[in-house]
C-alpha cells in the first residue's frame, strides 16, 4: 500500500507559517509564500512567489513560479514559466520558459524552449531553441545546442552566449564571444569571434569563426 503524503493546497494569498508537516505543497492561485520551505514535492499550476529557501525532491511547475532566494532540488520539471535566482538541481527538464537571474548547477540539464540564464554549470546540458535565448556563462563537461524543429515559431532560433566551455560542445545557431573545449563543433549558423579547442574542432559552412586557438591540454 501506498502511504500518501501529508498535503496542503494552497489557492490564494500570502503565507507565512506552512502546515510543519507538510510532505506535498500544491498550489493551484496566486500564492505569495515568506518562509523557509521544505517539503518532499511541490507542485504549482497557479502564479506562485517563494521568498525564502526553497528545498524539495520534486518541483513541478506549469504556472508562473518565482524562487527569489536558493531552490534545492533533486527534479524539476517546468511546463510553465519558471524564474529562480540561484539553484542546484540534479535533473531538470523544462518544455516552457526558464530564468536564471544567477547561477543553476546541474547535473542533467534538458530544456526545450527558451532559456535565460546568467550562468549555468552542469555535467550534461541540452538545449533544443524555440526562440531567442541568453547565457551568459556557460559549463558544462557535454554540451548539445540545437533548434527545435517541432515548434512553430516566428522568433529567432539562437544561442547568445559570452562563454562556453566544456569536453564536447557540439553547437547550432549559436553566437558567442568564446568557445573552449576539447572536442568542438560548430554547427549551422553559429558566430564565434574565438575558438579554443585541445583534440579536434570543426566549421560548418555557414558558420563563421573568427579565430582558432589550439590549447594544450592542462
């Protein structure tokens, strides 16, 4: 039998002292929340604003949800628009609008959509593009960049980025001031004004790179 977790469902207002045996906190308004939360799932469909820290195992997020303080979390899944200032995740998949105002470390990052981002860090990072997109920073050892050709949009499918760097970066339709990894490729329309690569790199056509530099392996 299935224990089923102590749940509170919150639909509008402002709180300031959750249930303290709270396990799984819906929310399903708009939901203004001050303290400190922790709990084993959260789920959010609503307009939800967490002030404070925020630790959870799973996130769920289909609303607008705002994470103004650190968000600890081993899952989160984003159909909605969710911004968080700063986070460590282990799996994040997001399918709506995500907004780092700081820095996310991840260990599998896996977003189809649009992305803004100060500084993003992870083990395996994936980004299939519906729209215009910004990084400031990114690291990460496995690098993916890609549009998405499933979605129908009239934006701009394209990376902006200052850096990137990884083992094996493989980019489309990216622009960046620097690229540096081991093993590189520079896929369909990318922009890069300088390339640092250790193994092997290589330049499609249409791609267009300023300058190579090869790097001895540290």
């Amino acid at each position: 039998m299935i224990q089923k977790l102590r749940t509170v469902t919150l639909t509008n207002g402002t709180i300031r002292n959750l249930a303290a045996d709270c396990e799984q906190l819906n929310i399903r308004g708009f939901v203004t929340l001050h303290q400190e939360i922790r709990v084993k799932k959260i789920s959010t469909h609503g307009h939800s604003s967490f002030h404070s820290r925020v630790e959870a195992q799973v996130l769920n997020s289909s609303g607008s949800c705002s994470i103004k303080d650190f968000c600890e979390t081993n899952e989160v899944k984003n159909a909605g628009s969710l911004t968080m200032c700063n986070g460590r995740v282990s799996k994040l998949n997001s399918s709506g609008k995500l907004t780092i105002e700081q820095n996310l470390q991840a260990e599998q990052f896996h977003a189809v959509g649009l992305v803004k981002a100060k500084e993003i860090e992870a083990k395996h990072f994936q980004l299939k593009m519906s729209g215009g997109n910004e990084i400031g920073k990114l690291s990460a050892n496995v690098i993916h960049v890609e549009k998405d050709t499933l979605s129908i949009s009239f934006l701009k499918k394209k990376l902006t980025c200052k850096c990137i760097k990884g083992e094996q970066i493989h980019l489309s339709y990216t622009d960046a001031e620097i690229v540096d990894g081991d093993i590189v490729v520079v896929g369909d329309n990318c922009h890069i004004q300088t390339l640092y690569y250790t193994k092997s790199y290589s330049i499609a056509k249409n791609a267009k790179v300023q300058q190579i530099i090869r790097r001895e392996k540290e």
